[in-house]
C-alpha cells in the first residue's frame, strides 16, 4: 500500500496543474480547431465540417505575404532585442560588482514596464510625427530641409515601438543565465591570456546560450501575436497575421479568423521547436 501511493504521490501533485493547463490552454486550443471546420454566413456560425477556411487561408498570395511581413517584423524585433538585451546584461551582470546596484539598476529598466503597454507605444507618435520632435529638432537645426515622412506610420515605426516594447523579455533572461556564469571561468580565461572580447565570445556568448534562446522564443511569440501596434505604429499601411485575424473577428468570420490562428500556432510552434533543437533550455526552467 505504501510503496503504491508513493508511486502515486508525483501523479497526484501533477494533477492540479494539468487540471488547469487542460481548462485554460488544451480546451480552448481544441474548441477553436473544431470551429475552424465550421462555416459562416453575415448572421453567424455554421456548425460542419468544411475545409474552405484552410484552403482560402493557405491558397491565398495575400495570406502568404501576410505571414511574410509578420515573419519579417520578428526577425529584425528578434535580432535588435537580443544585441541590445545581451549587452545591457551584459553590463549588470559582469560590470556592476554589488548585489544591490545590480537590483536597482534592473528594476530601473523595469520602470517604463510600469504602464501600459499602449501607453508606451503611443508615446513615439509626438516623437516620430511629422511635427514630432525629431523633425522639429532637425529641421530646427537646419540638418534638413522637409520633415521626414518614414518615421512615422511605417515599418520602421513599428520596428521601434516593438524594439521598445520587448527588449526587457530578452534583458532578464540573459542576465538570469549570466548571474549563473561562475566568475572563475572568466577570471582562468583572463589568466590564459585571453581579452575581453575572446572572453565574451569564447566563454559568456555560449554559457549565456540557454537565455537568448528563452528571450527568442518571448519576443517571436510576443511579435507573431501583436497586432496593436502594427495597426497604430503603421497608420494602416502595414499588416501582420495578429491584424488580420482581429479584422476577420470584426466581420464576424470567427471560423476563418479560427483557422488563421490555428496556422499561426502550428508556425509558432515550429519556430519554438527549431530554437529548442538548437539550444536546450531545461537547466534554466
């Protein structure tokens, strides 16, 4: 009896978890596989079995640029992130000498994380507008003649706002994996004559490996879902598949904005599943 409930013991303190992760993730990602077979009219839902919303999704060249354009948008978020969030725990982790000064200054890049997410994002319109600041200041300074027109309500808005948004995802991992880095390694590197940068490229760059890849897989989730600030920072002028799906949702096609999200799983996922191939991640979690 006893060497039974001891076997028993890990299922049974599983059970709550998977009890919640069944309500909250499997259910919901199950309801809306089944509602992407259903169709539609302009009055609502047709319970069926149709693959129409499949074949319109993929067989559609707007569907593919789509993705595309998203895609895009996660790489450059994706590489611009991890350079700045691997220097700036770069900079806490191994420049910083106390415990507490290495605290303060992160909770400091956590401040601006205090508001709103739209907040933030809104905040680079009087910056970037065609009133803005910048060209304000430029055209003040006599640099140049006519405001420039891309810095707002482009892909390069975007860009920056998402930059903004998501760098902190990419911070806290990778100073979380380089707080674990033993400082013996690189003080015995130092001592083999190795220079700062052998050091960060040899030694930090690869220990640090597991973070990055933590921080990829939040700022390509987090990116491949965003749709606000696409439809704000663009002025309409860009799309991603996010956008897409909410614009399908406010027509009332729930069914093919349902397939939409289930391809975008499958892609995400993929995407996740290459990062964990490349880099295992279990000593962190």
């Amino acid at each position: 009896m006893n060497n039974l409930l001891s076997r028993a013991t890990p299922y049974l303190q599983a059970t709550p978890l998977l009890l919640i992760l069944g309500f909250f993730l499997a259910i919901p990602i199950l309801l809306l596989l089944v509602v992407s077979f259903w169709d539609y009219d302009f009055a609502g839902m047709i319970p069926g079995f149709v693959t129409f919303n499949y074949t319109e999704t993929l067989g559609s060249w707007i569907t593919w640029k789509t993705y595309g354009n998203t895609i895009k948008f996660a790489i450059i978020v994706w590489g611009i992130t991890t350079f700045v969030g691997f220097w700036v725990a770069y900079f806490l982790a191994f420049h910083i000498r106390t415990a507490t000064m290495q605290m303060v200054l992160f909770l400091v890049c956590t401040v601006p994380f205090l508001t709103s997410n739209i907040i933030r994002m809104i905040s680079w319109i009087p910056v970037l507008g065609r009133n803005g600041l910048i060209n304000s200041g430029l055209v003040g300074a006599g640099i140049i003649d006519q405001p420039i027109e891309w810095l707002l309500y482009s892909d390069f808005a975007v860009i920056l706002a998402m930059v903004h948004l998501y760098t902190l995802f990419t911070v806290t991992p990778i100073f979380n994996t380089m707080m674990r880095i033993d400082k013996s390694l690189v003080e015995a590197a130092r001592d083999g004559g190795a220079n700062a940068w052998q050091i960060i490229w040899n030694v930090i760059l690869p220990l640090a490996k597991p973070g990055i890849a933590i921080g990829t897989i939040f700022v390509v989730t987090l990116v491949m879902a965003d749709f606000s600030t696409v439809q704000v920072m663009s002025g309409g002028q860009s799309a991603s598949v996010a956008l897409m799906m909410r614009n399908q949702m406010s027509l009332l096609q729930y069914p093919a904005a349902a397939a939409n999200a289930i391809v975008l799983l499958v892609v995400v996922l993929f995407m996740v599943a290459g990062i964990l191939r490349i880099v295992d991640i279990r000593k962190e979690l």
